[in-house]
C-alpha cells in the first residue's frame, strides 16, 4: 500500500440548532493513501460538504481525530488551520471561488502569497500552473472575461500551486455541462496519474465510476466504501493531450 | 508529488533566468509580506475609486479645515503682533473708560470721553525725563478730502508733534508741525503715503510737501508726507492725515467733558522699557488725583502697555485657534466614523473574498492587516491631500486677508496624526470582524 495521506477516526460534528444539537455527522472513519482518487457520494444533506470542510481544515469536527500526515489537526486554531490548508490542501469549488479583481495569474498566485514566497517565485509557479491547466495565454484576463469551464481549470491551478498533498473538489463539475465537466474530470486524471491525491464529491454517479473508490454517506454516517473498476471518460485523452501532451 | 515537479518545468512562455530553483526548493518566509498587504488593500481601494474618494472626503474636509484654520489663525496673530510690536514696547496708552483691549491706534473711547487736554498737558508737567513724549490724541474716520480735481476718504488725527516719535510715525518728505503750530491752531497737514498718492497721483513726495488740500471746505497746507507703513491691526495708517490737535478741535469735531476739551487717547512713550512699569505707576496715580478719583473702581480711564495688550490678544487668538481647531477635529472624527461605516460594508461586501482568502491559507492576521491598512490608507491619504488642499485655502486667504501666511508644521504634523489614528481607530474594528469571520460560513456567503 502507498503511503497514508489521512485517517479519520470516528468523526463527529454536531451544529447547534437553537436548543437542539443536530448530528451532521455522527462518527465517519476512512483512510486516504497516497495517489488515490476517491469519490464522496450521498444525498443531499448527508454531510459531504461538511465532511469536506473538515477535510479541508477550514473546520473541527465536534469529536474525533484527524490524522493528516501523521499530524493530528483536529483541535487547532484558526492560525495554525490556515498555515495547514495552504501547505496541504487545494479546494477546487462547486462555484469556482476567483477572487473577481485578481487576474488569472494573480488568482493562482494567492496561496503562494500568503506562504510567503518571493515575487518571483510566484509568478513562475503561478505560469507554471496555468500552462498545466492551458490557459497561460489568457493569464491577463480577469474571472469574468472567461467560461465557467475555463475558471474551474483556473481554480485547479491554484489548488495546486503549493503542491498539496490533498485535492478537494466539492461538485467541481456541478455548474458545468456535461462536455465542460468530463474536461475538468480529464484534468483531474491527469494529475491523480501524476501522483495527486484527489477527493471528489458528488451526485453524478457517471463522474463517481470514472474514480477507483467510492464512498458513499447517508444521514452522517458511512454508508459503503468501495473500490471498484475505473472507467475513464471520452474526452479525457484527448483533454490530457491538448492541456499537457502536446507541451511536453 | 515528485511527477507534478517534474511536470511543472515545462518549457516556459516567459523569459526565465538562468538560475531557475525549482519550486519545492525556493524559500518562503511563511508570511505575508507588508508590502503584499498595501498592494492588497491599495487594490480593493482602487477598485472602488469613487466610493473610496467620497469616503476619504470627510477626513480631507477635517484635515484640511485645521491646517487652513490654523494658517489663517496664526497669520492674523502675528500680524496683530506685528502692529503690535511696531509701536514698540515702550509704550503707554492712557484712554477713557475701565478698559479692554485693541491696539492703540483702533481706541476711541466707549460711552463718555473723560479725558482732556489738561491730563495731558499735566503728563507733560511731570517733566518726568523717563517720558520721551506725549501725544494724545483724537481721530475722525471717513473725512472726504480733496486736492484740485482729486479726492480720497482719510482718517483725520489730530494731535501733538510728539506723535512722530510715539507712534513711530516718521515722514519720509518734509516735517512735522511744531508746538507753537498747535498753539496758534495753524492749518498744517501732515498727509500718509496713500493720501498723497491719491491726491497727486505720480507726484514725487517732495513735491507733494507745499500743496494744498481741503478738509470740509478748509484749506490745509502739506507740511510732510509720512512713510509707508505696516497695516496696523483693522486700520490703515497710510491714509491718516494728522493736523495739530487744537486746529482737530476748532475745525473737525469738538468734544466736552466739564466745559474742557476732550482727547480720545493719550499715547505716552518712555525712554526705557525698563522703566514703563514705573511709569505706568506713577501716571495712574497722577490721572486719580486729577480725575479725583479714589478707589480703582471708580477710575474712569485705563492704562495699557504693550506688553499686556498683546498678552490679551494673544489669548484671545489662542482661544479661538484652539476652539476652531476643535470643530475642525470633530469634523475629522466625523471623517473617521465614514470610514468605519464604509469599511464594514465592505467587510460584508466581501465576506466571500474573504472566505476564499481564508480557505487558501490567510491567517485572521493576514485578514485583520488587509483591511485595516486599507482604512489607514484612505485615512492617510485623506490627510495628505486635505493637508495640500488646506495649505492652499490658508496661502489664499491670509492674502485676501492681507495678514502674514504662516505655515505651522506643528499642526500639519498633528492633523496628518491625527487622520491616521482616525483610520486606525475606525478601521480596527471592522478589521477585527473581518479576521474573526469563520471561513466555512464566510465561503457559503451569498
Ligand atoms: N452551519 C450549519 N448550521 C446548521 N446546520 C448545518 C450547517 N451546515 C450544514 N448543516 C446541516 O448539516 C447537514 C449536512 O449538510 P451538508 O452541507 O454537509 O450536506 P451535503 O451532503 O453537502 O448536501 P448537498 O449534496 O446538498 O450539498 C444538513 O442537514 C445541513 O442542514
Ligand atoms: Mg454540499
């Protein structure tokens, strides 16, 4: 087995509902290894995204462990969360999430900024990373002068300019249609054969097959964990092709 | 991770150095850098220029207020401490009534005139030979005088000769009258230097001296054309004409007091501002005696010296720098509670931004200095401007106001500290809720 990215050890989280505490979820535990890439099924209201923020360290669970890299990150402050999230964790959104005054190569230089790098540094990252996601050319442009397809290629970038050890993608392919999100998926093959540790939620049982593990959540609970067959879309050599083959 | 490394040295579109270091092994501090902060906070302002100019309008107005206010302030001081100080230290000031204050040019007596020509004449009987000269006098504003085909409104004083040496009044052209003038109530003149440019225009002062001009009708000969000098206070000594005081009486204005003669002023010079004290002394005893009166309160004259009229002017001016800078200063806290009020609208504005910051590695801090710069930024930069913006409407009005343009760096320096305490102030707070946002909350933000 490759290395152990994450473990999550009977996680809870319960949010106060005026006087009722509700149970969000009520003890979830997984392993995550290195260069999986994993889909997070369930319906609506069965804790993904709030698993996801856990995840993501944007929040603690109410009871449980995190393990992230051996590290228990499970009762920090929000100073040490943050340093966390910008070392270990790239979130690509449902909703893209560009800072809308920041050109495309601005956006993929935030995190890079809040490390600490030099200017220099982070520029070359930053075009680095545009070129991964082929859309170097239009690192002028603001957000809102590009497709919803091409903004979520642009939040790829900028998940992975620290080099994470984790990608969250909470519906990364839900304001896309169909041929725009097999492309994102296309992208996310890409990277996980390069080695990223990919976790994916979603409703769309087509994206979950093209993944090797499904997990699946119902009412705050694990419902099922399961490997199984990967099946990889159409358009994703071609995608892989266009983006990265023909630069290498 | 290695294959993304390897991945990422793809062959670049941008000129690249030579000694490219790869990502994994360049430093990085850990923190954001102030610099990267100011760039944050200088862009959200310029996203937002007007919003951002109208805020900042308040501590403009505020800032620029107290440094205008001040300039002006200070600029009409010491030009009433000019005036001041122009007649010298040395000098007395004897008129009517329990007191007040103005410089001694500008004193008529209020209410009854109880001084006369007798007072004075008893101060020259002193032969006190600390006194190096009596003048009093009485002065009549707004006089229609006129010379040939032209004619100009003057200030008519009638008074002794002394007056050149104890108002510093010296003539540039020809001379004084002397006292046996005032005795025989000659029709001399002694004109200012814009009295005899109005009346004989590009005439040489020297020949001015030997003309005549006419006073309600009367015909005077110009004995002297007087120097140009410093505006004293609110009046013009270049347009006074100053005649013997008995001719003032027989022929301009006569009043009585007990059948004799009065005098709005008596203006005594000593020799020694050493000795004005002592003098003050000697002829408030003198003026008692002579008015019979005995307890102060009764007195119904007052003497002044320089010293302590311009102590009472000084304050007064203090006073009203003071209290108007103190309006300008709420005007700048009301500057500051705009910045706050914009500030939290756009903390809210921008919950999301600030989520998605948060969500790729900002720390509160990073957050808390973003914002807060930003106010500091508009409130500093406010302050520049306003500190520009009232230098100007300073440098305009003190010359309209034809006073002195005092820069006072003091209060420049305090209104611009003051403008960033304002920000810093004002912005901490919507800062601090802006850090203390929760990140998940702040990212599903609508
Ligand atoms: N801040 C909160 N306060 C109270 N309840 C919350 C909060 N966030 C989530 N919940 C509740 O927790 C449950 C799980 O929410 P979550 O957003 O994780 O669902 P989800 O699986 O992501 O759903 P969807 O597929 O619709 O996105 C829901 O019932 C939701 O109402
Ligand atoms: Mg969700």
């Amino acid at each position: 087995m490759s290395e152990l990215i994450l473990s999550l050890k009977d996680i809870k989280k319960a949010y106060q509902m005026g006087e009722e505490k509700f149970l969000a979820l009520k003890g979830v535990s997984f392993n995550l290894y290195q260069g999986e890439m994993v889909a997070l099924m369930g319906p609506s209201g069965s804790g993904k995204s709030t698993l996801m923020n856990i995840l993501g360290i944007l929040d603690n669970p109410t009871e449980g462990d995190y393990l992230l890299r051996g590290e228990n990150v499970s009762k920090l402050d929000e100073f040490d969360r943050a340093e966390i999230r910008n070392a270990y964790i790239g979130f690509v959104f449902q909703s893209f999430h560009l800072l809308p005054r920041l050109n495309l190569l601005e956006n993929v230089e935030v995190p890079l900024t809040y490390a600490g790098y030099a200017p220099k540094v982070r520029r070359d990252r930053a075009f680095d990373m545009l070129e991964k996601v082929g859309l170097v050319d239009k690192w002028r442009n603001l957000p809102s002068q590009i497709s919803g397809g091409q903004k979520q290629r642009v939040a790829v970038a900028r998940a992975l300019a620290m080099n994470p050890a984790l990608l969250l993608a909470d519906e990364p392919t839900g304001n896309l249609d169909t041929q725009t999100g097999d492309e994102i998926m296309g992208l996310f093959h890409v990277l996980n054969d390069e080695g990223v540790t990919v976790l994916i939620v979603t409703h769309e049982p087509e994206i979950a097959e093209q993944t090797k593990r499904s997990i699946r959540l119902r009412d705050g609970l694990l419902e099922s964990d399961q490997k199984h067959e990967q099946r990889r879309p159409h358009v994703a050599s071609q995608v892989s092709t266009h983006y990265i083959g023909s630069s290498q | 991770m290695s294959d993304l490394a390897q991945s990422s040295k793809l062959p670049a579109v941008h000129e690249d150095d030579f000694d490219v270091i790869p990502f994994e092994e360049a430093p990085y501090s850990g923190r954001l850098s102030i610099f990267e902060i100011l760039k944050i906070a200088w862009r959200s302002i310029r996203a937002n220029m007007l919003r951002s100019i109208l805020t900042a309008l308040g501590v403009i107005i505020g800032v620029a207020a107290v440094v205008a206010l001040v300039s002006v302030g200070n600029g009409v001081r010491q030009n009433v401490t000019d005036s001041f100080s122009s007649f010298g230290t040395n000098l007395l000031t004897i008129s009517s009534g329990q007191g007040g204050f103005g410089p001694p040019g500008l004193v008529r007596g209020g209410g009854s005139q109880t001084l006369t020509i007798e007072d004075a004449e008893a101060i020259v009987a002193l032969a006190d030979d600390r006194i190096e000269g009596v003048a009093p006098a009485n002065q009549s504003n707004n006089q229609q005088v006129k010379a040939d085909a032209n004619n100009t409104t003057a200030t008519i004083v009638g008074t002794w000769p002394d007056y050149e040496k104890v108002q510093n009044a010296a003539t540039q052209a020809g001379s004084y009258f002397g006292s046996t003038d005032v005795e025989t109530r000659k029709r001399y003149a002694v004109v200012g230097s814009e009295v005899a440019s109005d009346l004989f225009p590009d005439v040489d002062p020297q020949a001015v001296v030997g003309q005549k001009l006419k006073i309600a009708n009367v015909s005077y000969d110009i004995l002297g054309v007087l120097e140009e000098q410093a505006s004293a206070g609110f009046n013009n000594p270049n347009t006074n004409i100053i005649i013997p005081l008995s001719t003032f009486i027989q022929r301009i204005e006569r009043n009585d007091y007990e059948g004799k003669p009065t005098v709005s002023t008596i203006a005594v010079k000593v020799e020694d501002p050493r000795d004005v004290e002592g003098v003050e002394a000697d002829l408030t005893t003198l003026m008692a005696n002579l008015h019979e009166k005995v307890s102060e309160d009764d007195y119904d004259f007052n003497i002044r010296n320089q010293a302590n009229q311009l102590e009472s002017v000084t304050a007064v001016f203090s006073t009203l720098t003071t209290f108007l800078g103190a309006i300008a200063g709420i005007s700048l806290l009301v500057g500051g509670i705009g910045i706050m009020n914009i500030m939290l609208v756009s903390v809210t504005e921008r919950t999301r931004e600030i989520g998605v910051r948060k969500a790729l590695g900002a720390k509160p801090r990073d957050i808390l200095s973003q914002f807060l710069l930003e106010a500091i930024l508009l409130s500093c930069v406010g302050g520049l401007i306003g500190i520009l913006i009232g230098i100007a409407i300073g440098y305009f009005s003190t010359d309209a106001l034809s006073v002195p343009f005092v820069l006072s760096i003091p209060s420049m320096v305090l209104a611009f500290a003051f403008s960033a305490a304002v920000g810093i102030f004002f912005g901490f707070y919507p800062a601090q809720r802006a850090a203390k946002l929760d990140p998940v909350d702040s990212l599903r933000y609508e």
